[in-house]
C-alpha cells in the first residue's frame, strides 16, 4: 500500500499520543487530534508557525528547549519526562522526539508526548511488578540488571510496556513453556477521551491495569500493547475449562472489569472485549498465536463487544478476520436497500433482510411492535408478546440500552415481555412516517450490558425508514 497523505493523515489521527512535527527552527508544522483534544484546540492555526516558548507552555521553557536543539543536530531522545501547563494547571509528560531529513540535512524534527501526571502524583502504581516479582521469570531475571525496571515498564500504566511484553511471549514460546495469551480492548474508549477528557481516558487505562496486574499476581503478567489495548501472559490457566473459569470470573466478580470508574467530572461504566489462544496447544509460534487472539478479539466485537472469545480449533479453524470485519456502513445500508426492495410488502421486506441482520447486527431473530402493541418475530411465528406501552421508553426514534433499567420504569409491560424471553439488552427503531407512529423494530439479546454500536442504530434506523416508506 502506498503511503499517501490521506493514509499518513488517518494512521496520525488514530494515535492516542501527541504528535507534533516543527521545522529547523522549531516552529510548529502540524500535530495530530489527539494533540488539539489534548490542549483544547480546535484547529491547528493557533499554533503553526510558533514556538513552544511563543505558546507560553512551559514555566521553565530551557530544558525543552535545549532537548530540541539537540534532536536537531542528529539526536533522537526517548521518554524524556518534564511538566507543561495546560487550561492554567501544570501536568506532568513524557516526550520522545527524533529529527525529520531531508536527504542528509535536517530539515525537522518528530516527536509525541503523553501525559503521566496521575502515575506521577499516585507513584506506588510503579510498584504493580517490581524487580523482585520480575525475577520469577527467567527472561526478566536475565536482563533487569543491565536494563533497568524503568526501561522495562509503560510510562503510563506502570504494566510491561509493549515491547518486553512482546520478547517475554517469545522467550516462553524459545523455552516452550506454556501459557495463554490474550489482547484485552477496552470497550468505547474513545468516549471516555471525548465526554470526560484524556485525564479520564489515562484513569481507565492505569486502574484497569492496575486492578488487571493485582488480580493475576503470581501466575500472570500484563502489558500494554498500545493505545486502549492491554496483554495478559497467563501461565496458570492453560487448559480450556480453566480458561473458560478465569474469564468468567474475570467479567463477574473480579472487581477489574464491568465497573463503574469515578472521575473528576464524572463517571463511566468500563467493559472490554477479549480475544485468548494458548501456546503449544493452539499455536507453537509467535506469528500464529498473536495471528489467533487477533482473530478472537474481531470474534468479539462482532458479537457486540463487552465478552470474551476462546480460541478452539474445531469452532473457529475456518473463521476468516476479513468475514468478521464489517463493511463500511454505505455498504450495509446500500445492500439493506437492495435486499429490502426486492419484496413488497413490510413483512416479506423484514424476511429478505434477515440474514444480512443476523451478521450485521449479531442477532438470532428481530422483532416487530405494531401500532396496537402486539410484539412479533420475523424467525419465530409463534412469537407473541404485549408491549403496548413501548411509546413512553421512546423518546427519540432510536433507543438502545446495554441493560434493561429505563424500559422497567417506563415500560412495565413491554418490560415483562423482554424479562419473560429472558432478553437483557436492547436496541429499538422507531417506525415513523412524519408525525405518524407505525410501529417499532426491536433488536434484542440475551447477553446482558451488550454495548450497541452506531453503525448498528444507524443499519436499524435506515431499515425503520424503509418500513415506514412501504406500509404507508
């Protein structure tokens, strides 16, 4: 693939780093999203073409100043810790920066920082490994002398940082020792960083790896892959009913995962989604057992996200990661519009889509609510259940819920009929043609606190749309 500038653009925008990039005289270029969120901007002309000294960021602006001259003159630094001030308050950063050439010269420099203020401020989350609990495990025994624990840890988190997590895995797999390997994303992270702030993303990341690091203590390791992802080297739960009673556990009574986090400005309730394989038995090689929890972790997410998924080769040999990754949402609602106008009236529109909406939506049936209250299935025909107070839950023409809280205290009835079929999350569309209510399309699981995603209320919304265009 070609390294366009679109594709330079949307890789630099995903980082949940800093970046920014400065001409020879150090004068701002251009940063990144994550960058402008960070300080509050809402477009980089605030800065470009000047200096952090012309910004005014630092109290003490020599030191980070000194530190680009020398990138400038050829040398890269890594992790060089300092404080800038930020909305008044001074926070505590990490920066690493590398010198941009053109040819032989110089032309730039490179760089990213993040924000540790709360390990600073709370540093007793360095001690979640400490040299003592690395030295159980061979491959650390054998280098934390010369590396040093610093070098080894996340600056943020405190957990194995991404790349000794990395050369741990490889070392079991050199000395087949065998363990279990899983990639744990943590559901809607994005939101926290949106609605609350990056302070609160970085809270969510260091408690939740903290809590992870605690619970696993003796028999796991955990680390950070990057970004909101988070990998656990267990050498304990090996066997498929031990791993099946870790996860269990893990997302009921661990205390780590399905919590509520309290910040400053408010509160979140934190899920993650994990995909786990285990070396020899699944894989006996780094590329084919990280290639595994990478398709487990894309098995669950299309399953709604807020669960876990446990490679075993008889269910999942044959899954293919470019059948679960979903097309891109002009692609769904062009094909729902295919699908659904090839039929005439409401109910043969509703069969002709459902298999689309089995994969697109993960679901095993969808349900319909006609204007007198009566609930239907379009799989099931002997479906039937009274829900004719569903117009006091719908506020808006499209609802979703992750539990079934709101719908109890405004909806009794069409509650029971949800509790009756054992349903625990919801995702509703209005069918509504103007001021005119027809009726609603009901999407409902049994998992509970199933994190709906917008492409999946905008795929419901659209076929809602279609309805209301054919029944009146």
């Amino acid at each position: 693939m070609e390294m366009t500038v679109e594709l330079f653009d949307s890789i630099i925008n995903t980082s949940q780093d800093c970046v920014f990039w400065k001409d020879e005289n150090r004068r701002f270029l251009g940063v990144n999203q994550a960058f402008l969120d960070f300080y509050g901007f809402e477009s980089a002309d605030v800065l470009i073409g000047k200096t952090d000294e012309d910004m005014g960021w630092h109290s003490d602006p020599e030191p980070f100043k000194q530190d680009e001259l020398r990138v400038l003159s050829g040398r890269s630094t890594y992790k060089v810790q300092g404080k800038c001030i930020i909305r008044g308050k001074e926070r505590d950063i990490i920066a690493s920066k590398r010198p941009l050439y053109e040819g032989d010269r110089i032309i730039g420099l490179v760089g990213s920082f993040v924000d540790i203020t709360d390990v600073v401020r709370h540093n007793h989350i360095y001690n979640i490994y400490t040299i003592d609990k690395l030295r159980k495990y061979s491959y650390f025994d054998r280098i934390i002398d010369e590396i040093g624990l610093d070098e080894i840890l996340d600056p943020l988190t405190g957990i194995i940082s991404r790349s000794y997590a990395m050369k741990f895995v490889q070392s079991l797999i050199d000395e087949r020792i065998p363990f279990t390997f899983s990639m744990i994303d943590l559901d809607n992270f994005k939101y926290f960083n949106d609605h609350f702030g990056h302070g609160a993303g970085d809270n969510v990341l260091v408690t939740v790896s903290r809590e992870l690091a605690n619970y696993t203590d003796g028999y796991g390791v955990v680390g950070r892959f990057g970004g909101d992802e988070l990998l656990l080297i267990d050498l304990h739960n090996t066997s498929l009913l031990d791993k099946n009673s870790f996860f269990e556990r893990l997302y009921t009574d661990s205390g780590v995962l399905r919590v509520n986090i309290d910040f400053e400005n408010g509160s979140s309730y934190i899920t993650a989604t994990t995909g786990a394989a285990s070396f020899p038995k699944d894989a006996d090689n780094f590329d084919d057992l990280f290639g595994l929890i990478d398709k487990m972790l894309y098995l669950g997410k299309n399953k709604g996200r807020n669960c876990y998924s446990i490679y075993e080769q008889e269910k999942h040999e044959d899954i293919e990661i470019t059948k679960l990754v979903k097309h891109g949402i002009y692609y769904s609602l062009s094909t729902l519009r295919n699908l659904a106008d090839a039929k005439n009236d409401y109910y043969e529109k509703l069969q002709a889509v459902m298999p689309f909406l089995t994969e697109a939506l993960q679901i095993n049936d969808l349900y319909f609510i006609d204007s007198k209250g009566k609930m239907r299935a379009v799989n099931n025909k002997g479906f039937e259940e009274l829900a004719d107070d569903i117009e006091k839950t719908m506020d808006d023409d499209i609802f979703n819920e992750s539990t079934l809280r709101r719908i109890e205290k405004n909806s009794p009835i069409f509650y029971s009929a949800l509790r009756h079929n054992n349903f625990e999350s919801v995702l509703i569309a209005k069918v509504r043609n103007r001021d005119k209510v027809y009726g609603y399309l009901v999407c409902a699981v049994e998992r509970s606190l199933r994190i709906w995603q917008e492409d999946e209320c905008a795929i419901l919304y659209y076929l809602a749309s279609i309805l209301a265009e054919t029944i009146f």
